[in-house]
C-alpha cells in the first residue's frame, strides 16, 4: 500500500498503526518519533519515507513464501529492507556509471544490518530480506537466515518464548552470537580468537553464496557494488567475498581495493566491482522536498532522488 514517499496526516498515521503486528519491533517507535515531532513542530509536515517500497515490484516468486494463500493476502510477504540505500546506489549508479545504469546489478549493503538486493534497469528484481530485517545474511547482533525449525526447537524443547526469542535472533545473534565478542567488525578482524575468525568466515560465506543467488536471480551479473559500514570500509572482507567468484568474472584489483576506490576490479575484469558510500538520508530528504512541491497530492510525489 505504501510504495511512494507519503505526506502523513491523521488517517495515515492511523493506517500505520494498524500495520505495527507486522513490524511489532520497529513500527511503534517509528510512530512515536513522528508523534514527537507533531507535538514539538504542530502544523509542519511530515513525509513518511518507506524501507520496503523499493521492493515493490518483485515478482511474485520473490514476493511469496510457499505458505498458504491466505497468509500471503494478508500480509505475510518478502517485503525486503535497506530499499532507501538501494534506491540511493542505483541513483548514483546512472550518474557515475551511467553505463550499468540498464545492467545486472548486485549490490551489497553490508553493515550493522546487512543485506543484498538484485537490481535490473534501476528496479530491484529481488532482495535477501524477506518478511522482517532478520531475514538473510547474518547481521552485527541478528541471525539472517535459520531453519524454522530451530525455532520450533527452541519453542517446543527449551520453551522459550516469543519475547526470548525475539531477544535472541535480534540482538545476541550474528556475528556478536557467533564470536562470542562483539558485533563490530573491526573488532573482529583485531582480534585472534578462533572465534571471531569463524565468525568472519561465516559472514563471507553468506555474503559470497548470496551474491551467487542474487545473480541467479537477474539471469547474469554486470556489476557487484559494496555498501554499508563494513562494504565501504572493510578491504579485508570485499577482498575475501570476492577471491572465489572469478568463474563470475570477479577479479579485484588489490591497490584500488586497498584505498576504497570507486572502482576495485581489474581492468579486463568481465564484471565491474564498485565501493559507493551510501546515503539514506539524502534520499528521504529528496522525497521530502518532492513531496513538498508536488503539494499535498502524494499521486505525483515520486520518490526520484536524482531528479
Ligand atoms: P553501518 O551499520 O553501516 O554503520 O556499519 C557498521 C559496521 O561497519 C560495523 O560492523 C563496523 O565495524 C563496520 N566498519 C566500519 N568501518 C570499518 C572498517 N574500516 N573496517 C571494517 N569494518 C568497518
């Protein structure tokens, strides 16, 4: 319903309340901060900015689950997330490299939470996330992708409950979960615990599996983008994601990686690798102005933020 910037009043707000059992974790605080700023700036607008509107045009094959009919009319899909950084890289994208502006783009949002979204034409065509943020590859503190069963498991054998769980997959999993030491991956790479190593080696397991998924997805890779905290910042791990992906036509050039360049692969490389930092807050601030002019008629307030 919401795939468009959208300028909040009375109704609105009352809609996204009713969609908090979706989200329980994040929407009430969302709504308390616009409340907030209600209360604190009466009568400015408020334009509300939407994570999964990105997604919006997946096929219904990466929209689903294969559960019943039913729980997909009523809400439970793969919504997918970071879609405002995505939105941001594919813009930046048709300016930098306005070649692979049309092209297979993978691009990797890798930070505290980390996700990637397959991008044809400047559209994601499918995303690592699915129903909620924890969906995926594995995160600073969140588990990405596990087995139901083990949730079944935990429910059935160890009789947690939904509130333990949640405090489970959420914050003491990932990488945090794995090393037993942090979620912070410069604090991983530091340290020489055969720990923190196994929890690198399976965050780039993940990540390097799911670039093969995401092209998979597109039918062919043109570009790989890193993004995100660790995507930005981290040669070590672009370097490891990409050392065993040369049958894709990956071949990192180790100086331009080494300084964060904007383009890292070789020059003969079949597929372009890229470092661009992402900036959500341009785009909602975009959105926000584009709204602001276009009036209070969100039909032509698009979320465009090049334009
Ligand atoms: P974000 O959530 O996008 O701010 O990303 C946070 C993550 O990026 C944390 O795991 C940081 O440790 C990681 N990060 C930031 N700078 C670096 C760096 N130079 N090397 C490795 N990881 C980094």
């Amino acid at each position: 319903e919401y795939t468009q910037p959208t300028l909040l009043d009375d109704a609105v707000i009352a809609e996204l309340e009713r969609l908090t059992p979706f989200a329980p974790l994040h929407q009430p605080h969302n709504l308390a901060g616009i409340r907030a700023a209600r209360h604190a700036f009466p009568g400015v607008p408020q334009v509300a900015c939407f994570d999964t509107a990105f997604h919006r045009h997946h096929p219904w094959v990466n929209d689903t689950f294969a559960l019943p009919r039913t729980l997909y009319d009523e809400g439970v899909r793969r919504y997918g997330f970071h879609g405002l950084s995505y939105d941001y890289i594919s813009g930046a994208l048709a300016q930098q490299a306005p070649h692979l502006a049309a092209a297979n783009v993978v691009v990797a949002h890798l930070g505290n939470g980390a996700s990637m979204c397959a991008i044809r034409n400047g559209k994601s065509v499918a995303s690592s996330m699915g129903f909620s943020a924890l969906d995926g590859l594995p995160m600073g503190t969140r588990c990405g992708q596990v087995a139901p069963g083990v949730l079944l498991y935990l429910m059935d054998q160890k009789a947690m409950s939904a509130a333990e769980i949640t405090e489970l997959l959420y914050k003491k999993s990932g990488l945090l979960g794995l090393s037993g030491l942090s979620n912070d991956m410069r604090t991983l790479e530091a340290a020489d615990t055969p720990e923190a190593a196994q929890a690198i080696d399976y965050f780039v397991f993940r990540c390097r599996r799911e670039v093969g998924a995401m092209a998979a997805a597109l039918g062919g890779i043109d570009a790989l983008v890193f993004t995100g905290g660790i995507g930005e910042n981290s040669r070590l791990i672009r370097e490891r994601i990409c050392e065993r992906l040369d049958w894709m036509g990956i071949e990192l050039d180790r100086q331009r990686n080494a300084r964060n360049a904007l383009v890292i692969s070789t020059e003969l490389a079949r597929t372009t690798v890229m470092v661009m930092p992402t900036d959500e807050e341009l785009v909602i601030a975009r959105a926000a102005r584009m709204n602001m002019r276009a009036g209070r008629d969100p039909q032509h307030a698009r979320c465009a933020p090049y334009a």
